[in-house]
C-alpha cells in the first residue's frame, strides 16, 4: 500500500499519538496523565485533524501509515483497541474519486503480493476486481416491513431502535442508523461493496450531500461482511464546521461519549483556507 500511494504522489507523514484533544471520529478515547506537564492527553481516535492541518498547509496528496487508532470501546471479531491503519487526503478529490483509488489500490496490492484478485473466505470466492458494487445506505437499509433509514423518517425512532437492538436514550438518530446498518446489512455484504450517502449525525467532518438534503458525501466500503474502508467529501466551510461541533457538544453533554469534543484550533486552522479535500 505504501509503494501504491508513492507512485501516485502522496507524501508519508507521522502525526501525533498523544494529542491534547482527541477528534476525527466519533469514539471514545483512551485517557494518559503527563507527568511532567501535569495534564492528561488522549490516545489518538484518529490522524484526520492533523493530516487535514497539512492540507491546509500546502501538502495535497499526504498519508500516514501507523499504530491507530486507540479506542476505549467494544472487543470483538471485528474490533481491537489498536491495529494498524492507512489514512490518506488528497486535495481537489471528492469521495467518488477515492473510492476509485481504493478499488484500483486493494485490486494491485491483492495481485502483487497474491497474484490474483480472487480470494476465499468461508468458502466463499471474492473477486477484489473493479468496479465494486454501490449501494445507498438507504438501499442498503431496506427492510420488508418498507422502512428505510432516511432522514425523513427521522422521528419515527421505534422503527431503526427496533433493528439496532433497543439502544439507550442517549442514542441519536445518527447511532441507531449505524446500528442498523452494523447488525442487519454488513453482514450480507460479502463481494466488495460501497455503502455511499450516510446521515449528517454520523459524519461531523464530512460535506454535505450535493442533491440529498440530510445527508453527507460519504462511503464505506465493505469485504467479507465487514468494513475495511471508510471515506468523505471533507467538510472545508469552517462556519457549517463550528455547527457541527456545537451539535456533537450538545451530544456529548447529553451523555453519548462517543460525541467530537469541540475543536476550536481545528476550525481556526479551516479559516486559513482548505481546498476541496476527500480522505
């Protein structure tokens, strides 16, 4: 992946492990003490916040390929606390064109290290080859019973708690959403797949939809019944930047510890100017 991200340009960077305010997804953050400062930092949940500083700094192709990120949450198949992660940003891109380079970079890793794009899981044969298949989370979501997880159908909020699984009340609408989609369609989604277009709650950092109000430019792309990517159009309007933080503030004080803490250097480095970016 490293060499496949060289010959297309993107420059290699080391960003911080121990960070004074943890961003750039919503999880909850591992907690350390600073001795010799004598104030707690976090683990990182994420490098976008630090990578995006570099964008806005002059760097328009740049990744980082480390330990990452830490989250204080669930163990399971799927999950640990820490492994290893790429993250990349590239300047005047949208999410379309990364989830072009994503199916064109697993397809040339799987035959270079594999010499082939089809591999087996549970004897199942998967073809790694482009194009991938895309689906909306809507279409993703789609139940029998008709209901679907869209934006207007938002207070109606027994439906998606009936399918995640009876979340706590401290649970947004985001959340329930992204337990539908976790228990009930990720699963199913064997042969390589986008899920594209997701609820504004779930993606603080992610542009909002061109056509579709409520949502924001953004996929996931799934292998095997679980996700392996994850990708937006990043938000660059620092004033739409600084609601969206005072929205996931209200949540965190509503009890979701998962919420974005607000970030006001992270917004002062927006107002400097960044182009359009997608990670």
């Amino acid at each position: 992946m490293r060499r496949w991200l060289d010959e297309h340009g993107f420059v290699e960077a080391e960003t911080p492990v121990l960070q004074p305010l943890y961003g750039g997804a919503l999880a909850r953050p591992f907690t350390t003490h600073h001795n010799a400062l004598d104030r707690d930092f976090y683990l990182r949940i994420a490098t976008e916040l630090y990578l995006k500083r570099l964008v806005i700094g002059g760097i328009d192709k740049v990744y980082e390929l480390g330990k990452d990120p830490f989250r204080n949450e669930g163990v399971s198949h799927k999950h640990n606390p820490e492994f290893t992660m790429l993250e990349w940003y590239e300047a005047y891109a949208d999410y379309e064109k990364t989830a072009h380079d994503l199916e064109l970079l697993v397809a040339e890793v799987a035959e270079r290290v594999l010499g082939t794009t089809v591999v087996e899981r549970d004897g199942v044969e998967i073809d790694l080859a482009p194009p991938w298949r895309r689906v909306t989370l809507r279409e993703g979501g789609a139940r029998g019973d008709g209901h679907r997880p869209s934006p207007s159908t938002r207070p109606a909020r027994r439906s998606p708690r009936r399918w995640a699984g009876e979340p706590g009340e401290e649970e947004g609408w985001g959340k329930l959403v992204d337990g539908l989609l976790s228990k009930s369609v990720e699963p199913r989604l064997i042969q390589p797949t986008f899920v594209v277009d997701y609820p504004v709650e779930l993606s603080p950092f992610a542009k909002a939809h061109r056509f579709e109000p409520g949502l924001v430019e953004r996929w996931e792309a799934f292998v095997g019944g679980i996700e392996i990517a994850n990708s937006f159009s990043e938000l660059n309007d620092p004033d739409e930047q600084r609601r969206r933080f005072e929205q996931q503030a209200a949540e965190l004080e509503r009890g979701d510890e998962e919420a974005q803490p607000y970030d006001e250097a992270f917004v002062e480095a927006l107002e400097q100017g960044m182009p359009p970016t997608a990670a």
